[in-house]
C-alpha cells in the first residue's frame, strides 16, 4: 500500500505547490488595484505606474522590500486594524501574496484572469463644486532642488455663511504636488469651541487684527476628498479667506501647478455642525544636538464631543507622536501612536468609530523631535529651532474634526452629533 501511495501523494503534493505560485494577472493585480495604483500611475505622486504587468514586473523586488517591511502601503499608526476608517495596512494575507509572487519570479500569468483597471474620475471626486477657489496665479516648479512650502491666501468672496457638505483640494499638476493642507482664516473672534488649551499662547502684536485659523481640506498621497453624512456640515463663515499651504516636489522636468478647492454646500442647515479646529505649542525650543526632545500640547473639553479624526503634524525634525485621552475619573487612554512620524505622508487619522470625549477630558499630545546629525532630513544641527512657517522651522501642531454633543451622552445610547 505504501508503495502505491507515495508516490501520488508526492504528485499531489508538488501540483498543490506550482497551483500556489500567485501571478500577477490572478493574485498580484486586485491588491495592488485596490491598494496601491492611487499614487502608483501616471500623473499621480508615485514614482512609478503598477497598473500593468509590463509596470509592475521590474519592481517586483522592490515591491516584495517595501511590503515586507511595512513601508508599502505607508501607514504609521501602531492601533489595531478597525481603529482608523482610513487604515492603509494589507491584511496578512495580501502581504504574503505580493511576497511569495516576486519570490517566485513574479511570473505573470493567464490574461483571461487579468481584472479590468480601475477607473478614476478625470473631474471632482466629491461631483461638480457649487464653487471653486483656485490660486491666483501659477506657480512655476524647478526641476531640480528642495522647495520650500509655500503659501497662497485667497478670498472665498463669500458674502453670507455658508455649509460645506463636500470638500475636495485638487492640485494643478499632480507630478509636482506631494501634498496640501488648507486653512480657513475666518474674521473676528475665534468661534467658541468644545475645549481650551492649557498651554500658553504667543500674544498677539498689538494692533492686529483678531482672526480665526483652522485646518479644513487637505490632499497627500492616498488620501481622499471629505463628505460628510446627511445631517452633517461644516460652517465657513462670511468674508473668510483660505490659505493653501503646499508642499512641491521637484521632478526633473519645469512645470507650473494651479491648484484648487472645490466645495459643495449643504441643501438645508445641518442637525449636526462638524468643526475643524487646531491645538498646538507654539512655545516649543528645540535645542541643537537633541536626539528625543519631547514637547506636549493638552486640550480639556468643556463639552460633551465625539472626536472624529485627528492630524498630527511636525516639520523635518518630527519623530514620533502620541496622544492620550486623560478622562475626569483619571483613566488614562492610549488613543493614538505614531512611533515613526513621516514628514513627507501628512496622515489625518479618522476614527472608524467617532471618540467619545465628555466634558472635564483632556487630549494630550506628545511629539518627539530629533535635532541632531542622525536626522539625515535635519536641516542644521548645530542650531536650536522655535515655531515657524518654514520647513526649517518647526511646529507641534494637531489638526482635529469633532462634533459636540446636543445633550450628555447617555451610556449605550446617541445623541445628536454622537454614535452609537
């Protein structure tokens, strides 16, 4: 008997392995469709299309490098998957796929299994704007050398307070945009919000005219345009003005690069008004030399909210993040980690499921900074950095989305701006 099994089991053996080879057409293509050739295809911030096999197949080694380090797809959040609606990370599976197909050759496969590609909107994602803000003029990038950020303010001409139920930024020439935050600067007195922050501000020079600054759209690699559900809008008052704040990346080739915002407003006033707001430490020294220099920023919530995402953001000398929600009775909640902050991917983490944060909780935030020789992205360290603008500069800055609560949160139940 056992000589009649053998060898079958042999054979067996050996078609179950050449069947589990993946090829690109069956395995490698659907992943990287779904995952990847966002940024991977021409126009976009990749360095290089994966859309084909004739694509893909001379990076099959590189691709196997970033994927099994976890580099690819860039995500640098250590929370479970689930936390973040917006979590990047391959499943196990898929990562081994890729793996195990550029270990084996990266052979390609039958066509026929060949999925058809993707397709993206050559217009807005969000649908046609009700208005579009574009910059005033072209900017004109080099081709070679480090830019730096560079900032356009213009007026939304808005004449009465309008809701935003959709909001989209689209750079002007993909190749040379690597990302873009964008601010509303509304006049008057900042609008009260659902905390204060407990670290000092810079006073403001005398005579200057008191305005409101927050976060409102943004656009990096991999991420998406902003709608927000029925029910649901962000309020951009009367007479405000919008700053792009755009980081270019030089590609060889001269080109000019007109970006845009395009909003979309809300038919009917919304139960439940979404707001953009920042906490920060403007305060912040970071001494020449330093290789872990820890500075803080706290917020405590004077109202019942659901806090729905969060960005955290430093300059080049940027090297791990964390934030922790401290609640009245002293519990103490890990929230969010980034243990290897990345400069160049402006990551706004979005709750799956929005935070509840009662009234008397703070958020903390901890940035770690690294001034020294070993930040090879340091600009100069043999000098103490403060705040500032410039990428030479730095900032310990958090940009968050929150609703507050139309009554106390009731354990297990919802309220108006909250979630089950």
């Amino acid at each position: 008997m056992k000589r009649a099994i053998l060898p079958l089991v042999l054979f067996s053996a050996a078609a179950f392995a050449a069947d589990a080879i993946p090829t690109f057409s069956k395995d490698v293509a659907p992943i990287l469709y779904k995952n990847c050739v966002t940024c991977h295809r021409p126009g976009e911030i990749g360095p290089m299309s994966l859309i084909t096999y004739e694509d893909a197949r001379p990076w099959a080694a590189a691709i196997k490098e970033k994927v099994a380090s976890g580099a690819m797809p860039p995500w640098h959040s250590t929370q479970p998957v689930g936390t973040f609606a917006n979590d990047r990370r391959l499943n196990a599976h898929d990562r081994e796929t890729l793996v195990r197909w550029a270990s084996s050759g990266a052979p390609k496969g039958d066509a026929k299994d060949l999925p058809a590609a993707p397709k993206f909107a050559n217009g807005w994602e969000i649908g046609t704007p009700d208005v579009v803000i574009s910059m005033n003029e072209p900017y004109k990038v080099p081709a070679s050398g480090t830019i730096d950020y560079q900032m356009f303010t213009m007026p939304t001409n808005f004449t009465t307070d309008k809701w935003v139920q959709a909001i989209e930024v689209r750079p002007g020439t993909r190749a040379v945009v690597h990302h873009i935050l964008v601010f509303c600067q509304e006049p008057g007195e900042p609008r009260p919000q659902a905390f204060e922050s407990t670290i000092p501000k810079i006073p403001a020079r005398a005579g200057r005219r008191s305005e409101s600054i927050s976060l409102i759209a943004s656009t990096a690699p991999g991420t998406n345009a902003q709608t927000f559900p029925l029910g649901q809008a962000m309020l951009i008052r009367a007479g405000a003005k919008v700053v792009f704040q755009i980081h270019y990346t030089s590609n060889g080739t001269e080109a000019e690069d007109r970006s845009s915002l395009g909003i979309i407003f809300a038919k009917h006033a919304p139960e439940v008004e979404v707001r953009n707001a920042a906490f920060s430490n403007p305060m912040l020294k970071i001494p020449a030399g330093a290789d872990n220099e820890e500075v803080d920023s706290e917020i405590q919530f004077t109202e019942n909210a659901h806090v729905q995402g969060l960005l955290p953001h430093t300059h080049l000398r940027g090297k791990s993040w964390e934030y922790h929600v401290i609640y009245p009775d002293g519990r103490d909640e890990a929230i969010l980690s980034v243990p290897k902050y990345d400069f160049n991917w402006q990551t706004y983490y979005v709750f799956a499921k929005p935070l509840a944060v009662p009234k008397g909780a703070r958020i903390k935030g901890i940035a770690h900074y690294d001034n020294s020789t070993a930040n090879k992205s340091n600009p100069d360290p043999t000098k103490s950095v403060r705040w500032g603008q410039q990428t030479w500069d730095e900032m310990q800055y958090t940009g968050i989305t929150f609703t507050i609560d139309a009554a106390p949160a009731v354990e297990g139940g919802t309220g108006p701006g909250g979630s089950k």
